[in-house]
C-alpha cells in the first residue's frame, strides 16, 4: 500500500513540477548506484521543494529526513510517513525532543541494512544563499552507527548540488547535479572517530561545493550582486563557479521582458487560485517557503478551478468547447512556463 501511494504521490509531483517549472537540469545520474545502501546528501536552498525535485529526479525510492515541524498536525505526520519521511529533532525543538532522534537514527540503520536509499539536508536548515555552509555531524552519527552494527555493510553517500536560477519567481530553472558515490567504509576508524567524522564533512562538502553555485561568505553581497547584475545563468554551476574563483564578471546585461500578456490571461483564467495564492503569500514567514506554498497551491488549485471551469463551459457550450477551453488552459500555462525568460534576482 505505501508503495502504491508513494508512486502515485511521485507521478503527481512529477507532472506538477514539469507544469510549475521552467526546466529541471539533472546531470550524473549514472553516479547513483542501482543497488545498496545510499545515503543522498543535498545543500538545502528551498525547503520543501527541495526533496520533491530529488525524489522526482532519481529513480530509486527514497525515505528523507525533515525537520520535525512539519509533523506537528496528526494528518499530515501519517501522510509524510506514507511518503518515506522521518522526523529530525533540532534543539531549537526542546531538548525533551532531542531523544527522540535515537529511534528515528535506529531506524536509518534499520534502511541501510535493508539496502534503502535516503536523503539528509547536512546543513541543517534550508536558506537561500548561493553557498554551501558547514555541514553538521548528525549524518556521521549515523552512518557510523550503521558501521557499527553491521561490519559488512556497504553505504554509499550521494552528494547532490541543488541550484536554482532564481527561487522567488515564476517560473524558474534548477540544476540537480549528482556527485560520484562516496563509500562510508574507507573513511570509517572507530579508533579516531572525531578524525573519521571531520574527513567525512569535509569530503562531502567539498563536492557539494563543486557540485552547486557555490559563493564563499567573504565578499558574498558584492559577488551576487555583480552575478545577477550579469544576468548569468546560474544552473550552468561549472561556469558560474569559474567566474566566482577567477573574478572574471561578465558585463551588465538588461532582464529579459517578461510575457506580460499570457501571464495577464493566466491570471484572469486562474483568478480564483490567484486571489486565494495572494492571501496566502501575505502570511508566509520564510522566502525559503514562498516557492513551496505557491507549488502546492498551484498543484491543488489549478486543475481544480480548470476542472471546474471546463464543467461550466461544457454545460453552458457543450462539451467539445469545454475540453477545448481544458486543453486551451494548460497549453497557455506551459506556453508562460516553458518559455518565459528566467531572470536573476533584481
């Protein structure tokens, strides 16, 4: 049953995020290995986008750790775990919380052994900054509880660049690049456990760094601004890690118009869904959370006021108008999604 509902939950996502985004870039997917243990480990930019776009890239079945706010509300913790996924306690949770971890981690092992594949945010917390930043040691822990256990065991880390062209906008871009396997065990000595876990942190990060657009905190404000001054594309990453590391910025380039026309007929097609995603956008905290509420609006609300639209057409119409009036509205969305210019942050 969860494997039914996990793949049709997929396939959903799947055709959202291909009406949603401009392109997903995905490069390496050969580097996933097609049997064993794996552990994806991915940078963190846009919350709950960012496992969706993962599972919905790769081909293997994959149980995430989330951050364990999200499983506040009884319905939506059963439907998550449905899903594959698994609470993660931070202090800021209370140190009460902080215990459970332990059967959350026994649980990992429990996948590893089973040969499953799931995904870690090493950060910590999503933020949209276009860097990498220190990875915690949680993953370590348990990992090398999993060595532990099981002497033969074999895990392999996936390290995944996750980078967006510009998350705050409709519609954008985002590369998912896919790092060479990283295998556990060559980095594993339960004699030097706090050198093990540091060459691991380091090991990982730095291919998260290659693998995205990655921008160092020295000099950070000035390096983006000139970036999107630039109008560069920021999922093409080996290009743009070039430009950072040699401080050779292209010259200003204008934004691109954008369809000002066909996103004046979405909205008025959509102006239900619009009305209901302005209200909602007022109450989001976090820019992180802007891309996640309005995907999850647009994937629930769209096909419902088509439908629904389409049922009234066909009525007052006919039914041949209706499913013309149908088609009509999804081809007008790709048309703005697919083709519309995907400009840096002003």
């Amino acid at each position: 049953m969860k494997n039914i509902f996990y793949f049709f939950v997929k396939t959903v996502i799947s055709v959202g995020l291909f009406f949603y985004t401009k392109r997903i870039i995905v490069k390496g997917e050969k580097n996933i290995p097609k049997k064993g243990a794996i552990l994806f480990m991915a940078n963190h930019p846009n919350a709950l986008i960012d496992p969706l776009i993962i599972a919905t890239s790769t081909k293997r079945k994959t149980h995430f750790l989330v951050r364990a706010a999200v499983f506040k509300k009884t319905i939506i913790a059963k439907i998550f775990g449905l899903l594959g996924m698994m609470p993660i306690y931070r202090i800021r949770d209370g140190l009460k919380e902080i215990s459970k971890n332990d059967a959350i981690f026994e649980q990992c092992v429990s996948l590893f052994k089973s040969k499953k594949a799931i995904l870690i945010f090493p950060e910590g917390s999503h933020n949209i900054k276009r860097t990498i930043r220190p990875l915690s040691k949680g993953f370590t822990r348990i990992l090398f509880r999993a060595l532990d256990k099981h002497k033969d065991l074999e895990i392999h880390i996936v390290p995944i660049g996750l980078t967006y062209q510009n998350e705050s906008i409709l519609p954008t871009k985002v590369a998912v690049n896919i790092g060479k396997p990283i295998l556990t065990s060559s980095f594993y000595n339960p004699n030097e456990i706090n050198n093990s876990v540091n060459k691991l942190k380091e090991q990982v990060s730095n291919q998260l760094k290659e693998l995205s657009a990655h921008i160092d905190a020295e000099n950070y404000e000035e390096t983006v601004t000139k970036l999107n001054a630039a109008q560069v594309d920021f999922t093409d990453t080996e290009t743009v890690n070039w430009i950072v590391k040699k401080k050779t910025f292209p010259p200003i380039e204008k934004p691109k118009r954008e369809f000002k026309f066909i996103k004046l007929l979405l909205i008025i097609n959509s102006i239900f869904a619009y009305i209901i995603w302005k209200k909602t956008a007022k109450k989001i905290p976090e820019i992180e959370f802007v891309d996640t509420f309005r995907f999850g609006l647009n994937l629930v609300l769209i096909p419902f006021f088509y439908s629904l639209q389409a049922l009234i057409i066909s009525y007052l119409f006919g039914n041949k108008i209706g499913v013309i009036y149908f088609l009509t509205s999804l081809i007008l969305v790709l048309i703005y999604t697919k083709l519309s210019p995907t400009n840096t942050e002003s």
